[in-house]
C-alpha cells in the first residue's frame, strides 16, 4: 500500500505535488540509488486546515514536523563512503566514484583523505540536526554478490 504526504495549509495547494515529483525525479537520476520507482507511488496532497479537520479524524493519523520526518527518512539510507577494489581502498564522492578524487589523494594521509571525503548535502544534517546523536559505522567486505557487501558504510542515527 502506497504512503501518503500531506500538507496541511492555507495556500499554494498546486505546488506540492510537482514539487514533490520533482525532488523525487531528481533524487533518483543524482544519487543512482536503487529505489526502484517505489517513490513514484507516494501519494501527494494538501488540505486546508478546515479541509482537513473535516475529512481526517485526528486519532486515526500520525503527525510529524516535516523536516523531523525528512531527516529520520534520510537515516534509513546507508551512505556509501568507500568501496574495496582491486585490494585498493577506493574514497567515494558524494556516494560515486571519481577518478579525479583518487587520483587527489594518492599518497595522501588519513586525515587528507577524511577531509576530502563528500556526502554532499547529508554534511549540513550531520553538523546540525544530528550534530549530537550517536553515529554507527556498519563496515563490511566481501566479494560482490555473494552474501556480503564490499563497501563501508555510514549512518548516523
């Protein structure tokens, strides 16, 4: 069964659906993440707060600030940061590989490496949001497609 997201406000009830699709659209085509369309079947509306009052009883839904519910979402997606090669360790930008980036750090130290590393807009969440909350990091390796991962992995919740 498909999720819904709805808005609950007084105006611009026409922008939130192709918003929505859009960030979605763009979601997919930056990150190559493998969600396999199931986004495209969130359901997107908006009420006015009459509107809504009158069509949701209040004790059959759950509410949550928006950004709060963004940010935990996000928490569900491991963040790839590195992968094992070629019995090369391989720092990943922004969760892809970029020869340039390698080729930078070649010879580099630990501490150039970890300066180098990006995660794009999940480094704002993780110096503000979470700046305070525990972090796990999952590593594992293996060859691929055997039961194992061969790339480490970071989440922070």
């Amino acid at each position: 069964m498909p999720g819904s997201v709805i808005y609950v406000t007084d105006s611009h009830h026409n922008r939130f659906r192709p918003y929505f699709k859009e960030m979605i659209r763009a979601f997919e085509s930056s990150t190559h993440k493998p969600t396999e369309r199931r986004l495209d079947s969130i359901n997107v509306v908006s009420y006015t707060f009459d509107a809504f009052h009158q069509t949701f009883n209040p004790a059959q839904i759950s509410g949550y600030k928006m950004g709060e519910w963004m940010v935990e979402l996000l928490c569900l997606i491991p963040i790839h940061i590195a992968v094992a090669r070629e019995n090369r360790f391989v720092p990943l930008n922004n969760g892809v590989i970029d020869p340039r980036l390698e080729n930078h750090l070649l010879g580099a130290e630990v501490s150039q490496i970890v300066d180098a590393l990006n995660i794009g807009w999940y480094e704002s969440i993780f110096n503000s949001y979470l700046a305070t909350k525990p972090v796990k990091v999952i590593s594992s390796m293996g060859e691929q497609s055997v039961g194992t991962l061969n790339y480490v992995k970071y989440m922070a919740c």
